[in-house]
C-alpha cells in the first residue's frame, strides 16, 4: 500500500480484509498518520451502525439532505461541478 486507499480502510473497518491486505496496510498505517485516524473514525462508524436498533434513536435528515445527495448524483452523471462549490464531481 503505497498511498492511503480508502477502499481498504474500510474493508479493515468491516472486518472484510483478507490477512495479506490487513498487513500490507498495517504497514503503511505505521507511517501514516492520516489513515489512522480515519481508520478510527470507520471503526466507530461500524460500531454504531452494528449497535444501533432499527427505528431506534434513528432521526430521519431533513429534506435537504436528500436533495444534496439527489444534486450530487445528478452533477456526477453530467460533469458538473458538486453542489458544495468543491470543484467537478470525480468520475469513478
């Protein structure tokens, strides 16, 4: 792992790397700060999300939320800029 890869930072969040990937990572998050700490934060994410009831405590976002993410995937699928201002939605 030459650089952070996000998707492996959250495979071992999961718990889904394979002994090889979890190693290889291991390595770079001796040196990396930055994956470390978002590492973290993806584990505390899966711990709530695993711990959380349905219906529970659970607050549904406003609708504005939902019209951000509906923006952003439309703004992805015609190049436009995102509708924060943070510059052209990346193709993947």
């Amino acid at each position: 792992m030459d650089g952070c890869d996000h998707t492996l930072l959250a495979a071992l969040a999961l718990g889904d790397a394979s002994p090889a990937e979890a190693y290889t990572a291991g390595c770079h998050l001796g040196h990396c700060a930055a994956c470390r700490t978002e590492l973290a934060e993806l584990q505390e994410l899966v711990a709530t999300a695993r711990t959380a009831s349905p219906g529970g405590d659970a607050v549904r976002p406003p609708g504005r939320v939902w019209q951000a993410v509906a923006d952003a995937v439309t703004a992805e699928g015609d190049g436009t800029d995102a509708p924060d201002g943070t510059g052209p939605v990346r193709e993947r």
